[in-house]
C-alpha cells in the first residue's frame, strides 16, 4: 500500500506540473509569442530544479562544529566560513557587487586601491 501511495502521489504531483506549465504557458503566449512563452516556462523549469538542487545539497551537508573559543580567526578565514555555510547570500552579494563594478568603476577601483596602496611590504 505504501508504494501505491507513493506512486500515486508521484503522479499526482507530475500532472500538478505539467498544469502549472499549462497554465504559465497560456498566460504569457500572448504577451510574448509562442517562442517567448515557451522560453519562459524552460526558464521557470530550470530555476524550480536548480532551487531544489541547492536545498536538497543543504539538506545533505554535515553540521559544522563549533570552533574553539580562543582561536582567532583571519578575514580570510571567515570569508570562507561565510561562503561555506550560506553560499546563496554570497552569490547575491557577489552580483550585487559585480552590478555596481559595472554601473560605476570607480567605486570598484577605490575598493582595489584601498587593499593595494594602503599596506607596506613587510621587511625581510
């Protein structure tokens, strides 16, 4: 009975879908044309199955331990804490920054400017 049930709601979940498809398919269609609708409803495909991808990544990750209380830690190393535990917020900053590098340069150059010029070499 289990797997009937299973199966059934496999099924059932499937034709949900295609529906939602349908229907997204038809709202559009007349906005955009027949190509346009089409490459929408891929595009709302491919995002559904790359969203649930990175869940079910998340869902599958080990919980990270805790560190010792009295190690510090470099900005390096934090950075790649940050990145390892919450990669979506990281990839949105990452285009938020890459958005305004493009929209003024300038911001982007002082940014560089600020990590190059402001340190001496240390003596060898």
């Amino acid at each position: 009975m289990a797997v009937v049930a299973a199966a059934m709601f496999a099924t059932s979940a499937a034709v949900c879908v295609v529906a939602l498809a349908f229907a997204l398919y038809a709202g559009v269609e007349p906005y955009i044309g027949r190509a346009g609708a089409s490459g929408v409803v891929a595009g709302t495909a491919a995002l559904f199955v790359f969203i649930l991808a990175l869940m079910l990544s998340a869902a599958g990750r080990p919980r990270s331990r805790p560190k010792a209380a009295g190690a510090p830690e470099s900005l390096i190393e934090r950075a790649l804490e940050f990145i390892q535990e919450k990669p979506i917020v990281a990839v949105a900053a990452a285009i938020g920054v890459g958005i305004l590098a493009m929209r003024n340069p300038q911001y982007f150059g002082a940014a560089v400017r600020s990590f190059v010029e402001g340190r001496d070499r240390p003596p060898r």
